[in-house]
C-alpha cells in the first residue's frame, strides 16, 4: 500500500507539473518523498521492474535536485540509482541463457550507468568539483563506442561546462571542457555535432585562450577560430580572428590576408564596418582604410553607403587628417545640394560630428576653426527653418564671434536663435552675454529677468529626484560672474537675487548671499544719504532670505551642520556692523538687531553668542521705547512698547542662561532691563507694573539713580503714576542720607522733584495731611544746608520762595496761623543765603 501510494504521489507530481500547478522545487521535493518511500519498501529480493522503477525514480530525484541548483541532495539518489543498477545487472545475469543473452542485458544497463555518470559530472561540477566531473565524463566518453547516440549530449554537457567556468573566468578549466566538446563532437560521423554548433564550440575556445594569454596560447587561439572558419563560415569567426591577430601583434600582411577573406563571402555592412572600427582602434590605418574603400565600393548601390563615408570622416579625425575629412564633408554638402539626400540617421551623426569637431576647436580657443565646423553643419539646414538644434547651433556660432569680438555678427546669430527657438533660456543668456558685452545694463537687467522667469518655469516640471544640477541657476550663476568680470554690478546683483532665492545647492546658495551682501554693502558705502534707504532695504531682504534659507534644510553630505553655523556667524556680525551704523535710523537699527538676533538663533549658545543675543534685543527694546517716546499716532505707540515688551521678555531668558556663565556684578543688564520693562508697562497702563514694584521694593541694592529714573518716567506722557513717583523720589532720598558724603546736588534735585510732586503749585485749600508732609521734606533739606556749604544757592533759593508762598496762600484764605508758620520756616532759608540775603531780607 505504501508503493502503492507513492507511485500515485510521483504520477501526480509528473501531471501536475505538466499542468504548471507545481515548480520545479515543489516537484522535486514531492518526488524526494515519493523516491524514499518506494526505496524503504523495497524487499530482500525485489523484481526486476521495482529494481527498474526504482532506478528510473533515483535518477530522475537526482537530476531534479541538480536542476534546482541543490546539487549536493542529489548525489545520494545517484549512488542508489547507481546500486540499482548493479543489483539489476546481476538479476538479469541470473537469468541469462548464454553470452548473447549477457550482451543484451550489458547494453541494457550500460544506458542506465551512462545517465547517472553523467548526472553525477553534472552534480560535482555543480559543486566545484573539477577533478570528479572530469572523471566522471571520461567514464561516459568511455562508453561512447556502446553508445554512439549519446555524442551529441554529452558533447553539449561539456560544452555547457565549457561556458559556465568562462563566464567564471576560470579560462584553463573553461578551454579543458570546450576541446572535450570538440574532441566528442566529432567521434562518431554517424551522429555528428553539427558543423554550426562545432563552429560554436571552437569559437569560444578561441576566445578562452585569447583572454586567458592571447600571447601564450596565440597559436592555439588562432588555430582554434581556423577551424572553426573551417567548419563554419559565420562573421563572428573572420572577426575573432583579426581581432586575436591586431592583439598578438601581426604583421599588416598577415591582417591584410586575414581581412581579405571577408571579402569572398557575403557580409553584412555592419559587420564590415565594426571590422573597420576594430582596425582603426588599433591603430592599422593603412589597413583599416584600404579595408574602407574596398567595403564602400562593395556597398556602393545601398542606400546605407553614407554610413561608410561618415565612418570614414570619423576615423580621418580621430587620426588628425582635418584637411581629407574636410574634402569628405565637402563632397557630402556638394551631393546633398544636388539632389543625393542623406537618411535622417545618418545627417544627425554627420551634425554630431561636426558639433564635435566645432566643440574640441572652441575649447582649444580656436574660434575661426570652430566656426568653419560649425557653418558645415548649417549647410544642411534650409533658409527660414525653424529647429531647436539650429536655434542651439546659432548660439554656438554667437559665443565663437564673441571670442572674435565680431559683435555684429554675434548678433544676427542670436537674432536667429531667437527666431528658432525664442523661449530658451539658453538664447536669453546668449541676448544677455552680448548686452553686457556693449554695456547695456537696461538689456542685460531685462535678460537676466527673462532667464529668472523660463528657469522657474522648467524647474516646476524637472523631476526633483534627478541629482542633476538645474540648468537655470547654473547659467544665472555664470550671468553673475560675467557681469561681475564687467564691472556690471546693478546686472549681477540681479542675478545673485534669483540664485539667493532658488538655488538648492547650500553652498552656491550662500555663496551667492555673501556675494550679494557685499556688494550691496559697497555700495551702501560709496552713496549718499539720501541714495542708501533702497540699498539699506535690499540688505534687510538679503539678510532675511538667508534666515529663510538657513532654517530649510539640505542635503548633508553637501552642506554640513558646520557650514551652517559659519555662514549663520557670517550673517548676523553683517546684521550687527549694519546695526551700529545706522543710528540716523531707528527703526532700520531696531530690524538689523533683530535680524541678528535670529540669525545667531542657528549659532551654539556659547558665551559670547549670549552676549550677542542679549545685547541686540536689548538694543531693539531702547529703540522701540525711543520711537515710542516720538509724537506717534496712539496705535503705533502702542504696538511699538508691546514689540519691546516682547524683546524685554526673550532678552531676561537670555540673561538668566549668562548669569550661569560667569560673574556679572558690574554689567548694568539687570538695571536696564528693569528701566526698560517699567517704561513700557507704565506707558502701557498695564496691570502687571504693581507686581514689577514690588520686586524693585523689595531689591537691598537699587541705586538712587534708578529710582531717580524711575520717578521721571512714572509721570511721562502718557504714563501717570504720582504715588510710585513719591515712593521711588522717598527712596532715592533715604539712599542719599545713607551715603557718608552726601552729593548735595542730587539730593537738592530729588528733594525739588518731590516737593514739587507733594505741593502743587497755585493750590491754596490743602490739605492739612498734604502740608505736614511737605513740611518734613523743607526740614529734611534744611538739616542738610545747615550742616553743608556746598548746597546750590539757587535751590535754598527756591525752597526759601516756595515755604514763604505756601505761607501767603495760606493766609489769602484766612489761616493765619499756618500762614505765620510757612513764613516763618521760609525765613529760616533766608540765612543760609549768600550774595542774595540782602536782596530777600
């Protein structure tokens, strides 16, 4: 039952895989199975058609792995079938009748042991075993005289072996099987090779000695591809001769010889002419020509015969003979003028060579040369034709005559191009080269903005996977260059705006800004005051451009994360020197520090970028207060303290980081922000002031020009904040008793801002709180005139008059009492006057 199964299991295999419902691996697996399930079941004396099915089954698993390319599972079903075999030899021994009966079953099994040898070459092989698939095809070779209709397939075996070791390269192995190939294909006449598939075998053993030592195995190559020749006369044998001839080094007699052999039998032009190639490439003129004419003259009817002649110009070129080359062209111009057309293939090679000619003159700078190329390929146009390529040929011509400073000649070839082909960027560069050539900065300005437009519009349809560099920034850069070689700076600026803006090349890119930038900044130099507002404005957009373009990203490789940080170094110390220097601008100051600021955002946040950023918010804060201080429209005002409110607010994050880096007792960052932050949300009425005083209340080391400051500016418009005034003027006050050497100067200042703030002045019905107050304040200041000589006349003065008018209006409203009071204390002022008692007494 079991054979049973496994026999309809390998039938099943077989009729389905010719179904094409199971591959090659999953038949060879099923037949695995069905091969090992027949060979368990297999008796102590099995008969003669199990020994049979059995053999058949182990041969065909055996080949099956070796087709799949699992060799080594094969070689196990070989050996079996090959014990199969010889059990199935000694059965039909055992039954044999006499010695006809032995031969019969002899050739019976001899079938058998020829396939699996040469199975089991093939499986070795497979292995890269070369001695045992040696071995093992001279066993089958052995067996040929048996088995004479077997010469062909195993003249194919070796040949097959032949083409996979060349392949590897392993050239001796290689030749080894090809002369087996050969030497098998011709043992028997009955059952021949075939002269063709000889020929085949024989070729390719010449080409394995010709690669492996073409000088140390020369006769065996040559005498390999003669007989093949012999054999079969096919064009790849004539040309693997010469070609193993020009390498060892014949003699021109012998190649002459050899190539005259072409000529007594049918070849193709093609093969004719990559003979031709092949002799010319090796530098036998002399045949390779007298080889060209005889095939031109052989082809001289076909239609194709200007392949010929344009082969020939090819090769008088490569050989420097311009002037024969030249006489060819010429005969070609001549025929093709009276009536003899060229094929569309064969003009555009004669145009690639022409171009070619023009293009190695144009680069050797020999202009007049070029153009004579050049004028030969235009012979083939008609006049008024409208081609891309003749469009392309004019503005090759243009940039010869420009060389020769031939400019009206220049100009009519692009008038043609542009006729052509008048949307290509290429004939604007060439309108733009000679604008600039006459100086025609309007010309060339229009030029450049015309390259600017056709340039965007190709890059929208370019395929930005493509690593190719874009066509239009690479003209628009060397526009750049030329203008900049002619002294054309308005033209190259224009040029270097469109490559800041589309190049995505990061070091072009920045390249191009730095350019822009500095020329700008020439010019910023050299002009007047009132010309810089437009250069000043081109720099901010510069320098925002190149914020814009270092927060993009580009590929690595090309722009690195250094170059990066440099170029951002670069940019911002441009935005900070621009900065400085305008002061006459506050508003322009203010963008340049901000442009600097974010520019440094990309530097690392080492100290000295800190200190950088700090100061340029810092910078961009003072200049929006100071703006705001201006007669401005309510709503701008506003705007401008909330935008410094901002900086202010960036500017302490900052600030908090520095403070971390180092001692910073002595940098007035601190004060400034402060001033600058009670400035704004004063000016601001903003709910938020209260809470900032309290901070500054509560500060152990605020100095009394702070306060000072403070104190002014709580009472500036549109500010009004009278009760900080009085606080912060009381404070300052009590710093400067606190002081060992009172500066009576401020302290008469101070004093005077805060009686002027506690004692309005024209005001007669007071309050009695209001004058005990201001009372204390004249008090204060005569206790420090009576113990100092330096205090200001002028302020005793003033504190004399205004004690004495406190008193007078007191007594206009009938209090008497208060009135002989403030009298009173101002006479007290009066003897601390000096040169102007007398005139007060």
């Amino acid at each position: 039952q079991v054979e049973e199964g496994a026999i309809s299991l390998w039938n099943w295999a077989v009729t389905k895989h010719t179904g094409s419902v199971v591959n090659d691996e999953q038949r060879a697996k099923l037949r695995f199975v069905a091969c090992r399930l027949v060979c368990l079941c297999e008796g102590s004396d099995p008969q003669e058609a199990t020994i049979r099915r059995q053999i058949l089954m182990s041969m065909k698993t055996g080949k099956g792995w070796i087709d799949i390319g699992k060799p080594d599972l094969a070689d196990g079903f070989l050996e079996i079938a090959m014990n199969s075999i010889e059990k199935l030899y000694a059965k039909l021994l055992e039954g044999s009748d006499g010695e006809a009966d032995i031969h019969v079953h002899k050739a019976d099994v001899e079938k058998n042991l020829f396939r699996v040898f040469s199975y089991q070459a093939e499986s070795v092989f497979a292995q890269g075993d070369f001695q045992k698939a040696v071995m093992c095809v001279q066993r089958c070779k052995d067996m040929l005289m048996k088995l004479p209709k077997e010469t062909c397939y195993l003249s194919i075996l070796c040949y097959n072996f032949g083409v996979e070791t060349y392949e590897l390269k392993r050239y001796e192995q290689s030749s080894f099987w090809l002369s087996q190939s050969y030497d098998i294909g011709k043992m028997d006449m009955k059952y021949p090779l075939g002269k063709e598939m000889q020929a085949k075998v024989l070729r390719l053993l010449a080409t394995a000695y010709f690669e492996w030592d073409c000088n140390l195995y020369l006769d065996k190559a040559l005498k390999a591809v003669s007989l093949a020749n012999q054999e079969d006369l096919h064009p790849a044998g004539f040309f693997l001769k010469v070609k193993i001839l020009l390498k060892s080094g014949a003699s021109d007699e012998d190649i002459n010889s050899a190539v005259a052999e072409f000529l007594h039998h049918e070849m193709s032009l093609d093969f004719c002419l990559n003979t031709a190639k092949l002799l010319l490439k090796h530098g036998r003129e002399s045949v390779g020509f007298d080889f060209l004419k005889s095939v031109s003259e052989r082809f001289k009817s076909s239609p194709d015969h200007e392949r010929i002649t344009l082969l020939h110009i090819e090769f008088l070129l490569q050989n420097k003979r311009e002037l024969l080359a030249k006489q060819k062209v010429e005969e070609i111009i001549i025929g093709y003028y009276t009536g003899k057309q060229l094929l569309p293939e064969a003009l555009n090679r004669l145009h690639i060579i022409l171009w070619d000619m023009a293009a190695k003159h144009y680069e050797a700078k020999n202009y007049s040369e070029a153009l004579h190329w050049y004028n030969y390929s235009v012979s083939f146009y008609t006049p008024g034709q409208i081609d891309h390529n003749l469009a392309k040929l004019q503005r090759n011509m243009a940039s010869c005559y420009l060389h020769l400073k031939q400019v009206d000649k220049a100009k009519e070839a692009v008038k043609e191009a542009e006729r052509c082909d008048p949307n290509s960027i290429f004939t604007k560069f060439s309108v733009y080269k000679i604008a600039v050539m006459e100086k025609d900065t309007n010309k060339a300005v229009e030029a450049v903005i015309e390259m600017g437009k056709l340039a965007e519009k190709s890059s929208q349809h370019e395929d930005k996977l493509r690593g190719e560099e874009n066509t239009g920034t690479n003209l628009l850069s060397l526009a750049a260059q030329i203008a900049l070689e002619n002294e054309q700076q308005v033209v190259a600026i224009k040029a270097l705006e469109y490559l800041a803006e589309h190049l995505q090349d990061g070091r072009q890119l920045f390249a191009a800004l730095k350019c822009l930038v500095r020329l700008t900044l020439s010019k910023i130099m050299a002009e007047n005051e009132e010309k810089r507002d437009e250069d000043i404005n081109s720099m901010l957009t510069y320098l925002t451009l190149a914020h814009k373009r270092l927060a993009e990203s580009f590929a690595e490789e090309k722009f690195t994360g250094d170059m990066k940080v440099l170029e951002a170094h670069w940019f911002r110390k441009v935005a900070w020197n621009l900065a400085v220097q305008l002061r006459g601008c506050p508003g322009k100051m203010r963008d340049f520090f901000l442009l600097s600021f974010k520019l440094s955002q990309f530097c690392p946040s080492d100290k000295a970028v800190l200190i950088a950023q700090k100061t340029c918010l810092l910078m961009a804060a003072a200049v929006d207060l100071e703006m705001g201080r201006q007669p401005v429209p309510p709503s701008e005002q506003v705007e401008l303290l909330s935008q410094a409110l901002q900086h202010l607010q960036a500017c302490k994050e900052i600030w908090k980081v520095l403070k971390l880096t180092g001692d910073f007792a002595k940098d007035p960052t601190d004060t400034l922000l402060l001033l600058y932050e009670f400035e704004a949300r004063s000016k601001l009425n903003d709910p938020a002031l209260h809470n900032l005083m309290e901070s500054v209340w509560e500060q152990p080391q605020i100095e009394v020009k702070t306060l000072e400051i403070i104190a002014s500016l709580a009472m500036e418009s549109p500010a009004r904040y009278p009760v900080l005034c009085k606080k912060a003027l009381k404070s300052a006050l009590n710093l400067h008793r606190k002081q060992t050497v009172i500066d009576v100067e401020k302290f008469s200042k101070c004093l005077h801002s805060l009686i002027n703030l506690s004692l309005p002045t024209g005001l007669t019905d007071l309050d009695a709180c209001v004058l005990q107050e201001a009372w204390g304040y004249f008090e204060d200041g005569l206790s420090i005139i009576s113990s100092t000589d330096a205090y200001p006349e002028m302020e005793i003065l003033w504190l004399m008059t205004r004690a004495w008018n406190t008193g007078i209006f007191q007594y206009t409203v009938g209090k008497c009492r208060e009135a002989e009071q403030w009298c009173g204390l101002g006479m007290r002022f009066l003897n601390h006057l000096g040169s102007l008692k007398k005139t007060y007494e």
